[in-house]
C-alpha cells in the first residue's frame, strides 16, 4: 500500500521482510535510496544493505519527507 501510495519513477519494491532474499534484485553499481512511511523500516534496509557489501546506500526517510526533498 505504500508503494502505491508515492514512490520514485523505476524504484523497485521490495517489503523489508524480503529484503535480504532479495538482494540480487539490488545493484551494487547504483546508489539505493531506502524509503518507507516513517522511516523507521528504512533505517532497517540501508543497515542490512551496507552489512550486505552495498557501498552507497541513503535512507531517504518518510516517503513525504523524501518526496518534498526531490520535488
């Protein structure tokens, strides 16, 4: 529901509770932009990402903070 809800043209969607199965859906030449409702579970993807050999890796937060960022 939150993805439907706003999300970055061509991100990918990828629940937290997935994440570490589906890392290789993940590239590791790209900066990643972790993204949630509050923040909170975001937090959690950029820590598992970096544990995971990812080197440029942002938690953008709250997709309303995030967006207004971009915007």
């Amino acid at each position: 529901g939150e993805f439907q809800g706003g999300h970055i043209k061509g991100s990918v969607n990828i629940p937290l509770q997935s994440l570490s199965d589906s890392l290789s859906r993940i590239r590791k030449d790209k900066p990643v932009i972790t993204c949630c409702a509050s923040g909170m579970r975001s937090a959690s993807a950029k820590s598992i990402l970096k544990s995971n050999g990812y080197a440029e890796v942002y938690n953008g937060g709250g997709w309303m903070s995030l967006q207004n960022k971009i915007s």
